[in-house]
C-alpha cells in the first residue's frame, strides 16, 4: 500500500519528519487496521432488506453529474512539429539575408563610419595559468621553480580545503542528528494531542448521535413527530470552517474602481513630471552650448601662434563636446588668423563626424585582428610567485606570508561562520516547525471532525428519512448500530 494513500495532517507530519523505514512500518500497520476493521465474514448470508439497513443504502440517489462529463481531447496534429522546423529554416534564411546585407553595406560605408579592427585580448586571471604561460614562454630555471612552486601550493590548498569542507559537513550533519532526535522526542506531545483529539471527537459524535437515535427506538419514540425543519445536509457546500465561508463573499469593486483611478492620476501626475524635467534639462544644455560657443569664440579670438597646439586640442574638445556641424565650424575657424586654418577645420569636422575611434594601445592593442596576452592577477599565490622568482627580497616573502595567511584565515573564519550558521538555522527552523505543528493541531481536528461530518450526516438524514417513512425499531436500530459503527471505524481514520 503506497503512503500517498494517506493525506491527513497527522499522517503529512510523520511522513515528513520519519525515515523512509518508519513511513514504511506505519503504512503497513495502517494497513491492517484498514483491513481488520472492515473484514467480513463471507460465510455469513443476509437477505437484500438485511443489506439495505445495514449499509444504510437510499432508495433514489444519483450519480454526481460530473462523472458523466467528458473532455474533447485535445487534436493531437504535427502541426506543431511542422511550425518548429519551418521556424528554425525561416530564422536561418533570415541569418543569412542579414550576412548578405551586412557585406553589401561593408563595400558602400565610407572609412569614417566603418567599425575599426579589434586585438583580441586574452587575460590570463588564474595564478596557475599566468605561471604555466611563463613556463612556456621563457622556460629557465627561475620560471620552472616558481610555477612549480606555485602549482604544488594550489594542490595543497584544495587538499586542505576538501578535508575543512568536509569536518564542517561531518560537524553540522552531528548536530542535525541531534537537532532532529529533539524535534521528534517534542513532537510526540503534539501527535499524542491530535489523536487524543480525534479520539474525543469520534466519542463526543457516538454520544451524541446515540442520544439522538435512542429516542426514535425507546418505548416514547411514537410520541416523537418527525422533524420536518431539519436542514438538508448537502456536502458540496459544506465548509466546516467559519473562515472558508468568509473567503466566498463578493469583494466590494468600489475598491478597484479607486485604485484604478489613483493608478491613471498618478500615470499622468509621474508625466508630467517627467516632462517638466526634460524641458529643464533642454534650458540646462542650451545654457551650456551657447557658454562653450562664447568660450570658442575667445579662443579664436585671443589665439596666437605660440598657443596654436593648445588651442587645437581645446577647440577640438569643444567642437565635440557641442555636437557642431560643419557649417558651424567653418564659420569659427575661419576667423582664426594660422595658415593652416582650413586644414584644422577639416581635422575637426572628420573628427566629429567619425562614429568610432580607436582604443588606447596599453588597453587594447594596435588594432591588429590577432590574439595578444596580459596577465591581471588577483590572487594569493601570485605573491608566492613573484617570491620564488627573487628569495632574496624579503619583502616579496613577508607579503606571500601575510596575505597568504590572511586569507587562511578568512576562509577558516569564514567556513566556521557558516557552519555555525547553519547549526543555528536548523535550531530554528526545527524550532518553527514545532511551533506550527502545534497550532496546526487545532486546524487539524476542526478539518478531521469536517470530514466526519460530511461522511456521517448524509446518513444520518437517511435515517431520519426512514424514521418519516415508518421503518420498524427493529430496522431502525440496525441502521442506527451501523452509523454509530461507521462513526467509530469509518473515514476518516484515527491512526496510532
């Protein structure tokens, strides 16, 4: 028998805080008493009335209309299968009508607006991998001994990391044993509360129910009329829960309407600021142009020979800074008073109007398309590196043993922190689960005594419906013996 079969609160607590050999044990034990319980002698012979009163069975009751209801299925077509790969060739013929273009317009742009050549750069980041392209590169005694060094250190730091991983995961599992071994010794007082609750309320329903079938079967039950303003019991609407029926009221769309307007006013209060806040930034930069253009302006007007080359440097800033056309700078150079006036014009307006330029050299190489290396190393055994290389500055040395041990230490003290913190979230989460189990008793028995009242009142009504029909007492006590009976052994169960 699958667990799965059991969905009550207190079953859904055990399974999750169980072993998979503890889940097993309890499936077979509620096996059996499943089994026991409903065991019938198949010896025995009742005739058909017999069967009636003792299964409480109904006259007239229906079959719910949605068995019936059936689901057109869904058209099961290769349409899709068709749509993908016409897909995938349309998104290639598209890749390829993009290339097509691409070289067309690379034959038609002109120099100043065409993409400049870029140095793939290849960064050697990793300690190990700068020291193994030294090795290549300059193979010496110096290199060889320091990426040796360098390598036998990084084998001894994920040796001793894998051994701290590991103590710290054998370390928190020891105190997750711990921690769970006290959850389930408190959640023993929480299990023994929600059967004990369920055992009171399968008791309090017999008496109950008892008193009630006994007037219809004692010597004064003929005195007793039937009772005709008993609510029908209809489980499809049945709650249980005053919080469910809550839930199901109408909301009132008054609430919407506002928030909906509130959301409009406050779109088009956010717009208008927005706006107001372009045009000042618009007065912002046409106050800056028209300040550069009268800083232009000086220049050329106080411009000499001798501060030729800075004044080419600084206009050509300014001329680019303002976005100006070529109109533009050719109305201000030509006031300049240099020979070569009309050249500077024309250096300025290819300047301005080319869409790219080139990266510094330091950063990005020469622009030619090949690979170049640099090494950006932030890491502890660079230190150890640059030390193998010169033992004889100890400053090399003192900077390997303090960084290296600072980092020893910040991984140590770092490794430490997190076990603690994970022994601590255990605590607690092992804590709120107790916690939550705890309140969930109470829901747990009004949802048990729910279903009880849903399996239970459906014949009870039948009973009663019997009762207005003129059963005899004798017919009578046998339904009632076998309510009381499904009460006490019926759906849904008390485990142990």
């Amino acid at each position: 028998m699958n667990v799965n079969q059991f969905r009550d609160g207190e079953t859904a607590r055990q399974n999750r805080n169980s072993t998979q050999l503890q889940k097993r044990t309890n499936a077979y034990t509620k096996e059996g008493v499943i089994v026991n319980s409903f065991y019938k002698d198949p010896c025995k012979q009742v005739d058909l009335q017999d069967t009636y009163d003792t299964l409480i069975i109904s006259d007239d009751i229906k079959m719910p209309k949605k068995l019936t209801e059936t689901e057109t299925p869904a058209n099961k077509s290769l349409l899709p299968i068709s749509g993908i790969v016409l897909g995938v060739m349309g998104s290639i013929a598209l890749l390829t009508a993009f290339v097509r273009r691409n070289a067309r317009i690379n034959l038609s742009i002109s120099n100043m607006k065409k993409l400049p050549a870029t140095t793939r750069n290849v960064a050697l980041n990793e300690e190990t991998h700068q020291a193994i392209y030294q090795m290549i590169q300059a193979p010496n005694q110096k290199t060889i001994l320091a990426g040796t060094g360098v390598l036998t250190l990084t084998a001894m730091a994920f040796m001793g990391k894998t051994f701290f991983d590991g103590f710290k995961d054998v370390w928190v599992k020891k105190r997750e044993a711990d921690i769970q071994k006290n959850l389930q010794e408190n959640l023993i007082d929480v299990e023994t509360q929600s059967f004990a609750g369920k055992m009171q309320i399968v008791r309090s329903m017999l008496a109950k129910h008892a008193i009630e079938f006994e007037k219809y079967l004692s010597d004064d039950g003929d005195k007793i009329l039937p009772n005709f303003g008993r609510k029908k019991f209809n489980p499809l609407k049945f709650t249980g829960t005053k919080e469910n029926t809550d839930n199901n009221k109408k909301k009132n769309p008054a609430g919407y309407i506002l928030l909906g307007l509130g959301t409009f006013a406050s779109i088009i209060a956010l717009g208008f600021v927005s706006m107001r806040n372009l045009a000042k930034g618009k007065t912002h930069l046409d106050k800056y142009v028209k300040d550069t253009k009268a800083v232009i302006s000086e220049i050329i007007e106080k411009s000499t020979p001798e501060t030729r080359e800075t004044d080419k440097i600084n206009l050509k800033h300014m001329f680019r800074a303002i976005g100006s056309d070529p109109e533009e700078i050719k109305s201000y150079t030509k006031n300049l008073k240099w020979e070569d006036s009309e050249k500077f014009a024309q250096e300025v307006i290819e300047e301005v109007q080319t869409s790219t330029t080139k990266v510094n050299e330091a950063m990005g190489g020469d622009g030619t398309p090949k690979p170049s290396f640099y090494s950006h190393v932030d890491d502890y055994r660079a230190f150890f590196y640059n030390w193998l290389l010169d033992t004889s500055n100890p400053q090399f040395k003192q900077l390997f043993f303090g960084i290296t041990g600072l980092t020893a230490i910040g991984y140590g003290g770092k490794l430490l922190g997190d076990a603690i913190k994970e022994v601590q979230v255990k605590k607690i989460n092992a804590q709120t689960e107790l916690q939550l189990q705890k309140r969930l008793v109470s829901t747990e028995l009004r949802n048990f005594k729910s279903k009880k009242d849903a399996a239970i009142q459906p014949l009870v009504e039948e009973f009663y419906r019997q009762v207005d029909a003129g059963k005899s007492k004798q017919e009578l006590k046998t339904m009632a013996e076998n309510i009381l009976f499904e009460i006490k052994n019926g759906a849904p169960f008390v485990y142990s």
